[in-house]
C-alpha cells in the first residue's frame, strides 16, 4: 500500500455512498477517480473475498490500484495461464479480477456461481458493457432472468457498478441494471415491476424502422431522475476540476493476454544484455537509449509489440466515453500499424508524421481541434512542437523520445492554454521487458521536468466543490440524444 496517496475530498463522498449502499452506481466521467474510490470502500465495509468484472485492458490497472490503494496483496486476475482451473482460481480469500471476455466460459461463470455465498463485495466496471438485456455476456452476471438468481452476484453482500458512460444511447440503458440490482425501484403500485418495454415507452423517444423500434431520445426524465436518486450518483469532470491537478503523468502496463513476444524481440533483448542493462544508473541507461544502436532496435520491437495492446486501450477508451485522444508513437511502422489497427477497429485515425505536408498537417489539426475526428496519431519527434490540441485532454505515449524534455513538449500539445479539462498522460509500458523500468524512468523525468516549469503542478491546491443534491444525470434533458 502505498502511504503517500490520499483520496480527494470527492472521492470521499464516494467512499460513503457505496459503503452506505449494498446495490449502487457511481456514474461518474472518465478520469475523475471512481477506482480508487471503489477500492477504499472495499476497505471501509470490511470486505474479504472482492471479485472484479472489468474490461480486459483494465485489469492490471486494478490490481495495481489494489496494491497501491489498499492493505490487500493476494490480488490475481485470471488471464490465459490460469483459466483451466478456475476453482482454484477463485476459492479463498483476496481479490479475483475477471476480464469480461472470459465470462462467455462455462467453467468460469460456474465456478463463480459456486462461490457466490462468500463474495463481499462484487464491482462491476465499465458496467455499460452489460446495457443490453438480452446480450450472452448481461445474463452470465445478472442470471438468466436479470434478477441475481444462479448468478456470481446471487448472494454478494455488496454490488457496485462503475460507468462513466451510463447512457451511450439513451435511458433504456438503466433497465437491466435497475432491474438486477434495485427492482424496488421500478416497482408500480399495484402494476408491478416495469418491464423493459414498459420502461422504454415510459423514458425514450421511439421511432419504427425497418429494424424494429430505435430509441430517439428521451422524455419524462425529471420523474425518471427522481426514480433512479437512491441507486445513482453521477460526478462530471468539470464539477471536481478544482479538486484535481491540472495534469497527470502516469504508466500504463498493458496485460500480458495482449503482448506477443517477437523471436526478434526476444534475440534483440538478448543482444542488449539485460543483466549489465538493471546495473546502469538512469543517466547512463538514457544515454544507451540515445546512442546505442542494439537499443534502438529493440525499442522499435518493442513498439511493434504494443500495437495490439494500444489499439484496444485507445477502442475501449473511446467506446467508454473518451471525447478525443492523441497518441504519440516514435516509429514510422508503429504508426502506421497504429493507424491501420484502429481503422480495422472501425475508428478514422488522422495521421501526422515526418513526411506529412504542411497543408495536411493544418488540415488534420482542424479536422481534430474542431471537427468530429476523435483519434490523432504522431510522431513523437516530427510533431511534439508548435501546434496546439487542446480539443484532447488524453495523452497516451506509446513510444517516447529518449529525450525527457521531448515528452513534455509532446504533452504540452494538449496541456496549455486555451485548454479547459484536467490532462492525463500515460506512458504505456511493455510488462516483462527492459521497456517497463525504461517508461517509468521517462515518466518520472517528464514528471519532474513539468514541476519545475510548472511549479503548480508539485502540490496541487485541493479546493472542496460541495456536491449535495447533485442530480444524478443533470446534463440529460428532454430531447433528443
């Protein structure tokens, strides 16, 4: 556990309100901090046994947040290696992290069925990833009547959904969580409990086509809020901008599920010789990043490493709520993979490298600042200067440049002026490889770099923005979505 963290007073608030609740949703944005939340409160109501449901590529930022924010160390995540024996996996107590593409298991989801009784706490992040009620992967958690019965969550004494993006289209989203966690409060006197189409012709605005009924908006949402209160808290980013730091440096460990060790990654580690590599001071390892040609080779092999990785990060950030994200990358080839994965995810990439013209730069850089592109890809070294992104306040680095300064100058595209949003930054690291210290050796220079240019960022003022009686979706209105 680490000592040196402490909660905002936000955080707080929501440490309470799940404490205080058996069945409860923070709704609140991307980034503004419901993890560590989740985990203090874990620890306030005593919990033992924590199993978490979380998207594949967030499963190693709950453990680390485990680790970091609580006194728990038995904190495993069941991935390829262990997922013959999930029993195993699973019995005892400590925390057990399910990535939702193993829950299509039968194995699996028996087997946390089986140990149901002794969950003491059961979070479900990213919970819009059980929206629709009729979806394989909603009826394995809620149970095949969204109602907990033959479920993992039957008996739990806790159950907490996590989402930023509660409704990426519209109300009908929240029936599947009300009816498996609070049917109390889809109950009608004397009609009884809201059915989903009942729920739908009640809060959306419907259209016929030749597909079925699409929902087009939203209505009676001032009685619909009131209905939701007891279950729902939403926190916007821009109600809490003055308890967070205007910027974030962070790493980011992408899941071993998501890495494939190259043969010639492997010979290029070898040729580096790792074990005279963990001998060198930061200084000197800097210097062999910038000069050494083994070590240049092996970081291009280690960038083409993460482009799976990368590309899920950047689809599941997107697909959660992100607005817009910059991605810088080092490589020509990496970029270009970059670029062609999230294309293949179904995403419009603009590109900007070395051997982009002028006119198409200015081009992207409007099409990104003001229009509806949302991912922009860059060199690292060719475009870390002199233009301004402040459209993103994500920055995920990739590949960075040896040079510390030239990380700053690349976050600094999205943190300055005209920029209205907290920036986060996270250099994306490869587990098991000499490029997990060598990231954190960069983002802890680019940290240090960035307090001294900018002196407030070294002890943050943390101004308490008082949140009584916020409405749980106040941005949602009567109209269409």
């Amino acid at each position: 556990m680490d000592l040196s963290l402490s909660l905002m007073p936000f955080q707080k608030e929501g440490v309470d309100l799940l404490a205080k609740n058996s069945r409860y949703m923070l709704a609140w944005e991307p980034g503004v901090g419901k993890t560590p939340a989740a985990v203090r409160a874990c620890a306030r109501v005593g919990a033992r046994s924590i199993l978490v449901f979380c998207p594949l590529i967030a499963t190693r930022v709950w453990r680390k947040h485990f680790l970091d924010w609580s006194g728990f160390s038995n904190v495993r995540i069941l991935d390829a290696s262990n997922g013959p024996t999930p029993y195993t996996f699973l019995a005892g107590a400590g925390v057990c992290i399910v990535p939702y593409s193993r829950i299509t298991n039968a194995v699996v989801m028996k087997a946390a069925a089986r140990f149901s009784d002794m969950w003491d706490v059961v979070i479900l992040d990213e919970a819009h990833y059980l929206k629709n009620p009729k979806a394989q992967r909603t009826r394995a958690i809620y149970g095949p009547g969204l109602d907990l019965k033959n479920s993992p969550l039957e008996h739990a004494a806790h159950i907490w959904a996590l989402t930023g993006t509660p409704l990426l289209n519209g109300p009908h989203e929240l029936w599947t969580h009300l009816r498996a966690l609070r049917p109390e409060l889809i109950t009608q006197p004397n009609l009884g409990l809201m059915s989903y189409t009942v729920f739908v012709q009640r809060y959306c605005h419907v259209r016929s086509t030749s597909y079925g009924f699409h929902v087009v908006g939203a209505k009676n949402t001032t009685e619909l809020v009131q209905r939701i209160a007891p279950f729902t808290h939403r926190k916007r980013a821009k109600d809490v901008l003055h308890d967070l730091p205007p910027l974030r440096v962070t790493t980011y460990e992408l899941p071993p599920s998501l890495i494939e060790i190259s043969p010639e990654l492997e010979s290029a580690m070898d040729d580096l010789e790792l074990e005279h590599i963990d001998d060198l001071d930061d200084e000197d390892l800097l210097r062999a990043a910038q000069n050494v040609s083994q070590f240049s080779t092996a970081r291009r092999l280690v960038g083409m490493a993460k482009v799976p990785g990368v590309v899920v990060m950047v689809d599941d950030l997107l697909q959660s709520g992100a607005r817009k994200l910059i991605v810088f990358a080092h490589h020509r080839d990496v970029i270009e993979q970059l670029a062609q994965g999230l294309t293949d995810a179904g995403h419009r990439p603009l590109t900007i490298w070395g051997g982009t013209s002028q006119k198409d730069r200015d081009q992207f850089i409007d099409a990104f600042q003001d229009g509806p592109e949302r991912v922009l890809l860059l060199s690292i070294e060719a475009a870390s200067e002199a233009i301004t992104l402040t459209a993103a306040s994500h920055v995920i680095i990739a590949e960075p440049s040896p040079v510390p300064a030239r990380n700053v100058q690349a976050i600094a595209r999205a943190h300055r002026k005209g920029q209205t949003r907290n920036v986060l930054a996270q250099f994306v690291t490869l587990p098991g490889t000499f490029d997990q210290r060598f990231m954190e050796l960069i983002a802890r220079k680019t940290r240090d770099i960035m307090r001294v240019l900018d002196p407030d960022l070294a002890a943050p003022t943390l101004a308490h923005v008082g949140q009584q009686g916020l409405s749980p979706f106040p941005d949602m209105e009567d109209q269409p979505i």
